[in-house]
C-alpha cells in the first residue's frame, strides 16, 4: 500500500487542535507533526479542514438500504461500503432474530465481517441486542422474541459468532441473568444493560455483577420517578459506567440530553445512531425487522407512534452534538470515536490520532460536513 501523506488540516490532537501532517504506512500512523515529507506518498492537501479519528458506530442496525435484521449475508459487506460517506470507519452490527435459531444464523453471517477489494469500514464485531430482555420495556420489539437468560442459549450465540460478539445488552432484572453476565465476561464480551424495568437497586447490583455499559440511556427503561429512580439514575451516577445517547435530538429531548451529559461528562458518554436501514436514503417508509415504519419527526416509528430507531445518520449526530451539548469539536471526537472505541475494547487501536494507531480519519469542512474519509490509510470516500 502506498503511503499516505494528509497536509495541512486542523488535527484533533491531545483533547484539543493544531495544524499538523499525519503520514500513515501499511494502514496506521507513523509520524504527526509539523511539516512532514515523505517521497512516493500519496498527499491530501487538507487546508482548512478539520482532522479526527474516524467515527465508530457501536449500536446501529444498518443505513443507507442495508439492515442487520435481515438474513441478507452480504449486509455487513454493503453497509462498510455506504459507510464512510456519513464518516464511519467501525461500527457493531446489532442484531437479534424472533427465534433461537434464527438469531444463531444470524451471528453466523455477520460474523464474516466486510471483506472488500476497496476501502472501507472495519466491521468490529456484532452487538446482540437481546432476547434476554423485560417485555414491559421492549420498545419496538415484539415481546414474542424475548426469553428468559439461559446460559446454554447464550453458549450457541457466542460460538454462532466465531468470536465476534462485542457487546450484548441484557436485563439484569431478570431471573438468571446473573449467570449469563458472568459468562459473557468470561469470553471477553461487554455486558450491558438495556431494554430494562430494573430499579435503582437491582441496576446497582448489575452493575456489581459486571455490566458496564448502557444501552440506549432513557429509551426502553423505567422512567425516572422522584421516589424510584430505576435505572437511568442508577446509571447516571455510577462512573464505572458507559452510558450511550441517541443524539438525534427526538430519541431524547436537547434539555434532557444537556442534563444527562453533566453528569456523564466526556469520559462516559457514547454517542450511538441505533439507525435502521433507510438511514441515510430518501425512503419514507418501509419494513425493518418484519415490522411496517415510517418517518415520524425525524424518525422511523411503527403504526402505533412507537419508535423504531434513528434516520439521522453518524455525522449528524457529530454535529448535533456539538449543537445540543454546547461542546466543541475535539471533545465531540472523543465521545463519538474514542469512548465508543474504548467501550468495546479497541482503544488500543481505534478512536484516536495517534501513532500506532489505524489510520481511519475523517476530515470535516468549515461546516462539520463529511469532506473525505480514509479508512485504514486509504481514501474510502470524497465528496464530490
């Protein structure tokens, strides 16, 4: 692979900004500083642009046409192609099927991953959005698919997977729940809580067991009541805890969202799309999962005004971030490429301009608008 030379950009660098060169060989950073030449590579003039590391998506259930809840085996490969246009260069595919057998073929294909001659997104695993969840908080799904937790059920999924699975979101509430946690720490998966009717003291205790992130803070979950807090309490004031906002500003109010991220700050919060298949496409309605949706202020709802996920794709909720929040574009990297990074455990290698790390950028113009994305050292999107 030829080396890549991006020049002149405003880098996010050490939780603030400066004008500096990036030089990536074989697909990860080796140099950054002022300046740099190299004879033979590849150079990007990237003069007024803003530089940081790729955005990673760890809870989305497609875009741009393609849907994780499908049984379409190329649907990782397509939606790695779709996403660097929206700034995305990793991301989960979360996914549950209506039956065991199912959910288990399920995890089979999408655990090949996106195998493409081009550039691309990285497929850095697969979230498993239930079926071990509280039917009195499921949201969209039908609570036909929802079971008890059984550590045997869990076994097929984590073998199904191939050692892909990265995060699974679970009610802790539930009888057995406690067995399936510690199974899941054991093959290296991270737990969270989702989907979930639990109080204050029955999150705690999940959190002791080892949950450590939350799924989709508000959504799905015992609202807050003033004598029992439930979870999103529990949550907010755990700092062990990783805690996901849809910030698509319908999924959870601009107000709401400004108070939970004082408490969250930017070491805890994960911005996350939980986008459906027409994210990112003129369609205004169509069917996901098995189910009937529509466009609904800014989002897919089912018939019944229920809502099914985000339409607002990765790179509107960067930029609604920094609306909603009141924060400025480095910190607005960090809780939508570094922490979601981190939460699935490749912050060692993804999540931040640094060298040894993957070479996976997007570069925003003076609007926060996706100019090019560059995916393992190479160019995988430009505006035209």
């Amino acid at each position: 692979m030829q080396p890549l030379l991006i020049q002149g950009a405003s880098v996010v660098a050490d939780g603030g900004l400066a004008r500096l060169d990036i030089l990536s060989v074989n697909g990860a950073v080796v140099e950054i500083g002022p300046r740099i030449e190299r004879e033979g590579a590849i150079v990007l003039d990237a003069s007024g642009m803003t530089l940081g590391p790729g955005l990673i998506d760890i809870h989305t259930h497609g875009g741009g046409g393609t849907s994780f809840v499908s049984n379409d085996i190329d649907a990782t490969k397509a939606y790695a192609a779709w996403a660097p246009s929206v700034g995305v260069t990793g991301f989960l595919t979360s996914t549950v099927g209506a039956t065991v057998d199912e959910t288990a073929k399920r995890l089979r294909q999408l655990s090949h991953g996106a195998l493409l001659g081009a550039p691309a997104a990285e497929s850095l695993g697969i979230h498993l959005e239930g079926p071990f969840l509280n039917a009195v908080r499921r949201g969209a799904f039908e609570p036909s698919m929802f079971r008890a937790p059984n550590v045997s059920e869990m076994q097929r999924y984590i073998e199904a997977a191939g050692g892909s699975l990265r995060l699974v979101t679970i009610a802790p509430e539930l009888p057995g729940a406690a067995a399936v946690i510690e199974q899941l720490q054991r093959a290296g998966v991270t737990v969270a809580m989702g989907h979930t009717d639990a109080s204050v003291v029955e999150s705690r205790e999940g959190f002791a067991m080892g949950v450590s992130h939350v799924t989709h803070l508000f959504n799905a979950m015992r609202p807050f009541h003033h004598r029992e807090a439930g979870a999103i309490v529990a949550a907010l004031m755990d700092d062990r805890v990783l805690c996901e906002l849809i910030m698509d500003g319908v999924h959870v109010s601009p107000d709401t969202l400004r108070l939970a991220y004082r408490l969250l700050g930017p070491k805890r919060t994960v911005v996350v799309t939980d986008n459906v298949s027409f994210a990112g496409t003129p369609e205004d309605g169509a069917r996901f999962g098995g189910m009937d949706v529509s466009i609904s202020r800014g989002a897919a709802t089912k018939r019944d005004g229920t809502l099914v996920g985000s339409i607002q794709t990765m790179d509107q909720h960067f930029r609604n971030a920094v609306e909603h929040l009141g924060i400025g574009v480095a910190e607005a990297f960090r809780i939508c490429s570094t922490n979601p990074a981190a939460a699935i455990g490749v912050g060692d290698r993804k999540g931040r301009i640094a060298v040894g790390y993957d070479a996976d950028f997007v570069l925003l113009d003076a609007d926060l608008n996706v100019a090019r994305t560059v995916c393992g050292g190479a160019v995988a999107y430009e505006r035209a």
